[in-house]
C-alpha cells in the first residue's frame, strides 16, 4: 500500500492507494497562496486521520508518492521551480522530509505527468505506450509518454506547456458568475496547445483530465474538432479519450511510481 498526496493549486488530495485502487482519500484546501510547507503539518494529520478510518496500518506501507505542479526534478526529489504559488517549497527536501516522520521513501513528480502516469498504468489509457495529457482546471498542466517512457527532458522541462496558456483560464475562473460559453472561447488556445503536443511528441492518443472535464460533453467535440482541423497527422487521426475520474489519476500516477521504485530496491538489493 501507498500513501499518495496530489498537492493541487485549490485542493491538496490524498489517498490511501493498493493494488492499483484509491481505497480510501480525503481533501484539504490548499491555500496556496499562503505557500505548502505550512500546510505540511495539517497534511500529516490527514494520512493519520485516513489509518484511523481505515483497517490498514502505516506498516503496511512502502512508500510515499507526491505530485506537484511545477518544474520536478524527479531525481533529487525537489520542486526546481514554479509559476507563483508554492514558490516556498523550491529546493525543499520532500525525501527527507517525510522519511523524517513516516520512515518511508519518497518520490516526487509534476502533477500532470503523474495524471498520466496513472491514466496509462490503471485508466483510460490502460496499456498506451504513447500519449499525451492535457488536464485543464483552475490552471492547464500538460505531460508526454513516448514508448513507454515520460518524457522529462535534460532540464526536467519537456511535455510542459501549460505556462503558455494559464492567464486567460484562471481570470475566467476567478469570476463565479462566467458560463460554458465564455470557456468555448479558450478553445483556440487550448487546441493550439494539443496540436502542439501532438507534433513534438507523435502520440496514438490524447487524454483530457481536469476539474473541467465535467462539461466534457460542451468542451471536448468543440477541443476535437479544432485539434483534429490543425494537427499534421499523416498516418492519420489521434485518439481523444476523457479521464473517468481526473481526482484519482494523479493519485494512482504517484502510486505507480512508489511500486516501480520498490520493485526495483527489491531486485538490486534484496
């Protein structure tokens, strides 16, 4: 069993993952303008609150997964850099951190390529060796797989556009009175993003995720249309498919991680 935290721009999620299942989670809010490493504590609190409502225990566990947007250095388990919020936990050291006070490993990744870590492991992209994810919420976050592998990039950038397109998205959603029609008019910026992803990273399929996606039946034909008018696919048309449940992908993303780098402390040093 894993503990997973998606440390979102609105809410952090986190969830008690086994077997490839989200059995148990809960929500704080993220209040993101305050920065996260104040909310560590409150974090704490919510896994331990989880063990007490659940029949699993902490030894059960083998690791500690955590998505957060932003540039990851997934190799030294830090956050390099981030747009705004969050900017206090840059460099922090998350590994150590929580070994410190659960006595587990720990990894950290971006938020939306966990998302599609764990659409291609467990979701709708069960068994997709290349895609790409867009998750469009309070903010856009976009993640590439090309044969099986994420793509990170020497400088831990690759797959991540979504810096290009956030302004116009977070002014609509700062504004609780705007309906579907004024986000039919991102629709050209979020189009642009896919079809560039679809021309850098040559993916079969496209996965749609995010708080948006519950006007999916509004948002999507409108987002296929124009990505499928503008993208050069000669060997054909990408296939558009929409997270089931774009609250647990990351979650189960993380926990994929945490079974990958457990299987493989197993096979090196027993």
């Amino acid at each position: 069993m894993h503990i997973a935290i998606d440390v979102g721009r609105t809410d952090i999620n986190i969830g008690l993952v086994y077997n490839g299942t989200v059995i148990l989670k809960t929500r704080l809010p993220a209040l993101s303008k305050e920065g996260l490493l104040r909310r560590l504590s409150d974090i704490i609190g919510a896994i331990y609150k989880l063990f007490s409502d659940s029949r699993f225990s902490l030894s059960e566990c083998t690791g500690i997964g955590i998505a957060v947007p932003g540039v990851v250095d997934a190799t030294s388990r830090t956050l390099a850099s981030i747009n705004d919020k969050y900017s206090d936990a840059v460099g922090f050291p998350f590994e150590e951190w929580f070994n410190g006070v659960f006595g587990l490993p720990c990894i950290l990744e971006n938020d939306a390529r966990a998302a599609l870590i764990g659409e291609a492991a467990y979701g709708v992209a069960r068994g997709e060796t290349d895609a790409v994810l867009m998750t469009i919420g309070t903010s856009i976050g976009t993640a590439a797989m090309m044969d099986g592998q994420i793509i990170r990039g020497r400088h831990h950038q690759a797959g991540i556009l979504s810096d290009y397109f956030v302004a116009d998205l977070e002014a609509v959603t700062n504004n609780d009175a705007v309906g579907i029609d004024t986000f039919k008019k991102l629709i050209p910026y979020w189009s642009t993003c896919i079809v560039n992803l679809i021309h850098a990273f040559d993916p079969e399929i496209v996965i749609l995720s995010g708080e948006l996606m519950k006007s999916q039946a509004d948002i999507v034909p409108l987002l296929q249309e124009q990505v499928l008018k503008n993208a050069w696919t000669p060997w054909g048309n990408v296939r558009f498919v929409v997270a089931e449940d774009p609250d647990s992908s990351v979650l189960l993303g993380v926990s994929r991680l945490v079974e990958m780098e457990h299987s493989h402390r197993l096979r090196n040093f027993g």
